[in-house]
C-alpha cells in the first residue's frame, strides 16, 4: 500500500460517517471502510471519464479479486473522511486501485487496495478493453497504461 499519493490523477471522494457503519463506541467498523472503497472507484473512473456503468455497457465487469486495508487511526460517526483514489498498476488483463482515507484534519485513517480482473458479462477473463486503457493514459500519462 502507497505511503504517499502519486502525481497522477487522483479523485477525491468525500464521505460522512453513518451510524450504521459504527459500533456501540461510536467507531467505523473496519469493514465499513471496503464499501468506501468502491465509492472512490466509482468516483475514479467517472471522474476519469468512463462512468462504470458505460464500461459496464461495452460488455465488461472489474471483479474484485484482492483486497486489503492497514487500519492506522479510527474515524468515528457524522465525522466527514476524505477517500482518495488512483491506480496503482495496470496489468494486461486487470489493474489495481489504491486508496487512502484521512479525515477532516488531513490525518491517515486507512490505506488500501483492491486488485480487479476484466470479465465479460458471461464470467470470462479478458484483456482490459482498449477505452479504459486509454482513459488511464489520458488522465495518467502513457507509464501508467503499459
């Protein structure tokens, strides 16, 4: 997991805390923070250009393959955190999304990733479709898409 954010491009997705996502304490449970997860990947790739719903409707699925989270510092209820997100690596057939949420002061609460494989709707791996390549390089810079 990144111990700092790269130069490209990062989106930035904020959130407040709900109760559900807490326990009797009033603290994030840590598996409230995979979902957040998901809001920066969405936030990302339409943020990138390519909503995930549009590269869901060229036939293709990021499955989830991989996750992992290093929990540093709790974040607590109505507290607003900020997910930022950005690839990490970029493969043939899938990528990797990495992820740090910090509260409002700017301290780390989490660092994380998820590892995806391209699927078509019928369940079948494939090589990652030529228009997600290209958004990661518009928005990266042609490193990042190889």
């Amino acid at each position: 997991m990144s111990r700092q954010r790269p130069q490209g491009f990062v989106s930035k997705s904020t959130i407040r805390v709900r109760y559900a996502e807490t326990d009797a304490m009033g603290i994030v449970h840590h598996s409230s923070y995979i979902p957040w997860f998901e809001v920066g990947r969405s936030d990302w790739l339409r943020e990138a250009g390519l909503p995930y719903s549009e590269f869901a409707s060229m036939g293709y699925y990021l499955t989830v393959v991989e996750v992992g989270a290093r929990y540093i510092k709790p974040a607590v209820y109505d507290e607003l955190v900020t997910v930022y997100t950005w690839v990490g690596e970029i493969k043939s057939r899938g990528l990797r999304l990495e992820y740090e949420v910090v509260n409002a002061a700017g301290e780390r609460l989490v660092t994380g990733f998820t590892r995806h494989i391209c699927i078509t709707h019928e369940g079948r791996s494939v090589r990652l479709p030529q228009a997600l390549l290209d958004t990661v390089t518009r928005v990266n810079g042609p490193n990042q898409a190889s």
